[in-house]
C-alpha cells in the first residue's frame, strides 16, 4: 500500500513523478476506465512532464523515474473538495440533458481545482469517451494508427484533455489487419529486372538475394538507378550501397583487364618444354666443379662441348650430337690448358671451329676434324696472349670473320693480333659481355654494378647506368633484336630481377620484375627471331621463358620449365641447329653432375607443314664481313637463311691464321749506317 505523501516530503524527492488522490489511496491496482471513473468522482492526478505509454498496473515502476516532477499547489482541504466535487456532480446533471458538439473540448484546471466546461453541451462522461476512443482504435487500420501524430500535452498550465490521457496511459494495441502485400513477382519478370540490372551498372555480382517466396516483398537486392526493384528508408543506406556497387564495379573493371592482360595473343603462350630420353642422354660426364659463372657448355649443329674436371690443367669434351648413351673415360678430349678452362664458345662461321679462355691468362683457338675427335688434341690453331687476368669469357662476332672478343681485348684471329683493349673503361672483373645485332657495339656488366654500351672501335662509352641492379651478385646483359639491352641481377634485398632498357638512354628502365629469392645467376639465351628469352638460373631446376614485346609490361612471362634435379650449365643450340618438322624452337643441353640432358621447346600445332610464322629467316653460317673490313669502320647485318627445307651445313673450309713477322716490318738498316756506327765505336776503344 503506497501511502499520500505530504508537501514536506515532495519537496524532498523532487525527481520521482507524484501521483495522488484526494478521496483515498490506491489499494489495488486499478484499470484504465476505473482510473478514469475514479478521475471524475474523487479527485484529480498530475502527469509526469513526457508522455507515456504504460497501463495503470505499472504505476509503481513510474513512481521510481528519475523525473523532475511539475509544480503542484497546496493540497486543498475536505470541505473545499467536497464543495467542488458537489458542484461537478451538479453541472454533469445539467448537462446531460443537451447534445455534446465535437468542436467543443472537456478541459480540466488544476488551479481552481475542479472541472470546467467551455460548453456545457459537450461533456461526456469519461467511461463514455473511453470506450469510444477504444472502438476507433479498433477499427483503425495499423499504417494509419502509426502515422498518426499524437496530440501533445500541455503540462504547463497544467491542463489536459481527457482522450489525451487516454491515449497517454493506454498501450497501443496492434491492428488485427494485415497491411497491404505487394504485387506478385514471377519468375520472367524477376529475370527481366536482373537482367536490366546487370547492363545497366555492369556489376553482375548481387548484394543480397531475395528471401522469401517470389510474391513475397521484394528486399534490397539489386542496386541500379535504372532498375529500382526496392525502395530505401534512408538516402544514407542508399549511399552507402551505392558506394558499395562502385567499388564492386571498380573491381571488376580490373579483374577483367587483368584478364584480358593474362590471356595476350601469343603464339608462344602454349610453349611447353620436354627432355628426351635416357638412351639420348650424354651419360658418365664429370662436369667441372669451377666456382665460375658461366655456361660451361656449348652447341652447335654438328657437336657440344662440355667443359669437364681434369688433372694437370684444363679440358673439354667434344662430341658429336649423334654420339648419345655413355661416354667412356679414355675419350679423347681438348686438353692444351695448363690451368682450368673458364669458358667455351663455337664460331657462328665455322663449326669446326671453338675459342676457349683459362685461367693461365691465355685464349686458345681450335680446330675440331670433321668426325670428332679421335685422339687427344693438344696443339690449338692459335694462341692468343696478352692478358694479365684469368679470362672467363670468350664471344666471337656475329658478322664478321675471325673477329673475337676474351674478356677485354678484341682479336684478330686469322693474324693472332689484339687490335682493340678494353681494360681502360672496366676498372673490375666484367661478368657479361654481349654484341648487338651488326656487331657495332658492345655491351658489357661489370663488377662495379655498371652495365656500359660501347663503341669498340671508337674507344667510347655510348651510354652507362651506375647500379642497374643493387644487388652484390654477378649482373648479365644482353642485345635485342631492336637495339634494347635486357639484363638480370640481384636487388638489395637479394631478390633476382630482370629489367629492360634502351641503350640510347640508361637513366630510367623500361621494366623491372621481380622473380624470387634464390641466389643462383640468371643466364640469359635469347632468340632474336621469335624475341623470346629463355633464363636459366645456376642450381635451379627449371627454365623461365618470357615474351619482349612493345606493349606493357613489355617482358610477359610465357611459363616454366621445372624438372627435379639442379643445372649446373646450360648450352643453346643456334636456330639454324633445330628440328623445323616437330615445331621445335628452342633445344638446351641441360648439365647435371654426371650427365648433359637435351630439353626440346615446343610449339604445339596440328599441321604438320612448314610453320613460317615459328621459323621467320635466320642468321647462316655465312660472314657478311671480314675481319679487315670490320676494323677498318664497315658494318654489316647477318646474312639471313630460310629453314623452309631445313638446315644442311656445307663443308667448312679449315682456319688459316697468317701471323706477320714482326721483323720483316721494320725496315732494314743500310750498309753505310752500319759502317759509320763500326768506326765510331773502333774511336772510342782507342782512346
């Protein structure tokens, strides 16, 4: 039982909502129309300052509200509510007997403490204007009971209306009808609009699927302004959903242009790579354990040369291509160095005809019989001296006779002469050299992380970028076809990179990818007829093959070669040395410890005719130039063959190396010269 509570106490809890009757105290817990029939027999009660939505049986919980309660005046004495209360009872008498209007409103002031009318006509009694209230409330539909705006109510002055505290302390009560359902959706039609959707913001991925029955209302499911299938309750959602398909647009904007990047035309994009069998293999080979990068292998049409261990010096294998299965321990091999051999390489002109550099400081030149060899050979056609350094490389000319480059000189074979020194541009050991297409200029990737394009014959340097690569590792760089020079090197965090540039200007590359982690040197092969780079990396297990083009990235990755066991060289067989009817571009002669392993590149195509695309005309054998002609300023671009009806290889004719006597080239002192120089001295024994 909660008791009355006096002036004195409420202004102490001045927070919590006074409820109070005059006649009594609330004994039990009361419902809205006995409230309103106590309203109007005993008293009257104030409302809290906001609206509420409670029945009377959670009185008790209001009573508790932090609530600022309205100023209430002085409670009135018995006999001043008994005269009231008469009078109220009075004036419901009078009035009932005339019609009540509806503009006309029952009003009740709290300042004078009883119940006036502004028109006697329009009172009703409390029950009655309840029970009405409720039956509209019933009949009214659940949309427009929500959209109704509530009448407010005047605290203030302290005066309300009677169906506002109706409505105040009354629970909305749900309306037993259900609202409107949306038209039904069929099948065709929801095809339809997706379909719209999908041209329309060319997004094809759906945010949310419908849920529910096809007639069921349609969720958020497409967004489109061309197609609107729902309606949103906030322009922010509609925003944040219109972000939402951008970016999705946005997406698949690039994964269809990586797409499109991935799936380049290319002949060559179905290169696949095969070894051969291992009765075709060149078995039992002890392959030279050099800590030396370089290939240590070289091919021809006719032979390969394998750089292997020996005792006493330096040798090399050579054998012929046909000679497959097991090689015996007592062939004979090339054996005329007294310390390792570094590097071999076959003359593009002659191929009978292999260079090889040491590391006793000599470059030797060799004559190989038509059928292989058939004893030990020890005497070369040609020894070239001259260097102070090991020699690790060896390159002959593309078009010219007898012209060949060791390290940092540039020979003339056929007279044994070095014609060209190198050693004042390239302060430390070179790791690659490289000639262009004519043979007019060079390239060259020192140890000083510098990679020079230079003119040989002017003594120049065209072109030079400091640090290419920033990586400690050994660098390559090597001619294209159209002037650019690719190379591959290390970065600073030891990553394997393969970058392009234009030899005119170095500052900036054209590309530059990263590949992997591993530290084996990349060796570039490159076909300059199909503009395809093979890199094989030394210890790796496979062979990386990439496209140059003039379209960006400008270097696009073909595929991979892996097999399980690690190179430890590779060999390259010129175009001219292939296989046209099988489709074969690309043929390596894979070193292994043991063995060298041929691996055939292949073109998969269905004819069987001659495919000209895959085989356009390629260098020959043939020498556009002479060695005098080249020294003397000529240039000349390599003598172009067709392997329409393959490759047939003349009978080359043998080397001829014509040294000068460099006493004959003086001239002769004469006989008087001779005679006053033999009295003189007779002079000056005498005195």
């Amino acid at each position: 039982m909660r008791q009355e509570r006096s002036p004195a106490n409420r202004g102490e809890s001045e927070e919590k909502t006074y409820l109070s009757f005059q006649q009594g105290s609330l004994g039990n817990k009361l419902g809205n129309q006995d409230m309103c029939q106590l309203w109007d027999e005993r008293g009257t009660y104030y409302l809290p300052n906001r609206r509420l939505s409670v029945e009377l049986s959670q009185w008790e919980e209001i009573l508790d509200q932090n609530r600022k309660p309205p100023h209430v005046p002085e409670t009135p004495t018995d006999e001043e509510t008994k005269r009231q209360v008469d009078a109220v009872k009075k004036e419901k008498v009078e009035l009932q007997a005339k019609p009540m209007k509806e503009s006309q409103e029952v009003t009740v002031h709290s300042n004078d403490r009883c119940v006036r009318t502004s028109d006697a006509a329009s009172y009703k009694p409390v029950a009655e204007i309840v029970k009405e209230t409720n039956q509209i409330q019933k009949r009214s539909s659940f949309r427009a009971k929500t959209d109704a705006p509530k009448a407010p109510i005047a605290v203030s002055d302290q005066s309300v209306n009677v169906s506002q505290m109706k409505s105040t302390f009354d629970v909305p009560k749900k309306s037993k009808e259900r609202p409107q359902e949306a038209p039904a959706t069929t099948k065709k039609e929801l095809f339809f609009s997706k379909q719209k959707f999908v041209k329309s913001s060319l997004n094809p991925f759906l945010l949310a699927k419908p849920k529910g029955k096809l007639n069921a209302p349609p969720s958020l499911s497409w967004v489109s302004p061309a197609a609107p299938v729902c309606s949103f309750s906030s322009f922010t959602a509609w925003e944040k959903l219109s972000e939402a398909a951008a970016a999705l647009r946005m997406r698949c904007a690039g994964r269809t242009h990586m797409l499109r990047r991935v799936v380049r035309q290319s002949k060559f994009r179905h290169v696949f790579g095969q070894a051969v069998r291992n009765d075709q293999c060149y078995d039992d080979i002890r392959v030279s354990r050099v800590t030396w990068d370089s290939s240590f292998c070289a091919v021809n049409p006719k032979f390969v040369a394998i750089i292997i261990e020996a005792s006493g010096g330096g040798a090399f294998l050579v054998l012929p291509l046909n000679k497959t299965g097991r090689i015996d321990k007592v062939y004979p091999t090339v054996c005329g160095h007294t310390g390792p051999v570094l590097d071999i390489e076959w003359c593009p002109h002659n191929d009978h005809v292999i260079a090889s550099g040491s590391e006793d400081c000599t470059v030797m030149v060799w004559q190989i019989p038509e059928n292989g060899l058939e004893s030990p050979l020890s005497e070369p056609v040609v020894v070239l001296e001259g260097h102070s350094k090991r020699v690790g490389i060896v390159s002959w000319h593309p078009t010219a006779r007898n012209v060949l480059l060791s390290a940092i000189v540039i020979w003339n074979v056929g007279t044994g002469e070095a014609m060209i020194n190198l050693e004042d541009m390239h302060p430390d050991v070179i790791f690659s050299v490289s000639w262009s297409r004519n043979g007019s200029l060079l390239c060259t990737a020192c140890k000083d992380k510098k990679v020079r394009v230079i003119d040989p014959r002017k003594n120049k340097i065209v072109a030079e970028k400091d640090k290419a690569h920033e990586g400690a590792r050994p660098m390559r760089a090597i001619f294209l076809a159209d002037g650019n020079i690719f190379t591959t090197g290390f970065s600073r965090m030891s990553e394997r990179q393969l970058a392009l540039w234009k030899s005119d200007n170095m500052d900036e590359p054209i590309c530059v990818q990263e590949m992997d982690s591993s530290n084996g040197v990349l060796l570039p092969f490159y076909d300059p007829d199909t503009n395809v780079v093979y890199l094989c990396g030394k210890g790796d297990s496979s062979i990386r093959y990439f496209e140059i083009t003039d379209e960006a990235p400008f270097v696009h990755y073909l595929n991979t070669f892996s097999t399980k066991e690690p190179q430890r060289g590779m060999g390259y067989m010129p175009k001219r040395g292939l296989d046209v009817n099988k489709c074969e571009i690309a043929r390596f002669y894979k070193l292994h410890e043991r063995k060298c392993e041929p691996i055939i590149m292949t073109v998969p195509r269905k004819s069987d005719l001659f495919q000209d695309d895959l085989y356009p005309d390629t260098a020959g054998p043939d020498p556009a130039l002479e060695a005098e002609e080249w020294f003397a300023g000529k240039n000349g671009s390599p003598i172009l063959i067709s392997l329409k009806d393959g490759y047939v290889s003349s009978k080359s004719r043998d080397l001829k190396v014509i040294k000068t006597n460099v006493l004959e080239s003086k001239p002769a002192p004469k006989a008087e010269s001779i005679m006053r120089f033999r009295n003189k001295l007779l002079l000056s024994r005498q005195q």
